[in-house]
C-alpha cells in the first residue's frame, strides 16, 4: 500500500496536497480506500463554487462493492473538480494519488491541513 510522504491524511481514508497559505488543496482518496472500494464504477462531486464544512459529505463514490460518502477534509470553497472521473472512474483504483484526484478545495483555515495526520500516523491507523 502506497501513503505518499508529502500528503496530509484524515481517518476516513481521503488525502490533502499539504500547500501552505490559501492555496487551494487537492483532494483525493487513498490507496488504502480504493483497495477497500474494489473496481470503483462512479463518481459523484460538488460543483465548484461550493462551500463545504470539515467531517461533512463532499460525495460519493460508487463501486462493484457499495456506495461510499466522500468527506471533506477541510473547510473552505471547492474550486475545481475532477471531471475527468465522469468518463473514467476507474482512475481512483488505477492512480489515487495522481490522475485519480477529486476536488480542489480553498480552505477557509489553512492551519486546518497541517492538523491532519501525517504519512506515520496515518500508516499506524491503517496498521490496526
């Protein structure tokens, strides 16, 4: 399982580009999450411009196995989405970290990503 040295993680199995100030963050899913999903079949995310709450619904995904909530890792703006996921969803089990993305998000509080786990502390939470 691949747990990116560069990425902040939460306990719900999604990851955060760790930019620093207002820069919007990339979010996606991790390996650990679409391993667990199996062949993932859709794809559903928030228009950009919306505004979302930490721990809340940012979406979901849908695979061979159940439907999955997507949860915002931070609070702030969506500024982008992925929409290449529309056509191929499968890019979340094929590249997690890199062509699988999902949202960019403008934090509202940019302390808020450095207060999610690191690489180490997520690799503990996946370990038990």
């Amino acid at each position: 399982m691949t747990i990116p040295e560069n990425l902040r993680y939460t306990a719900e199995h999604e990851w955060v580009s760790d930019a620093a100030g207002t820069e919007p963050v990339r979010v996606g899913i991790t390996d650990f999450a679409q391993d667990s999903l199996g062949d993932v079949v859709y794809v559903q995310l928030p228009e950009p411009g919306t505004q979302v709450t930490a721990g809340e619904s940012l979406g979901e995904v849908e695979s061979t196995k159940s439907v999955s909530e997507i949860y915002a890792p931070v609070s702030g703006e969506v500024v982008a989405r992925n929409d290449a996921l529309n056509a191929t969803p499968e890019l979340l089990n094929s590249d997690p970290y890199g062509e699988g993305w999902l949202v960019e998000i403008r934090p509202s509080d940019a302390a808020a990503v450095s207060a999610l786990l690191d690489a180490a502390a997520y690799r503990d939470l996946t370990e038990k």
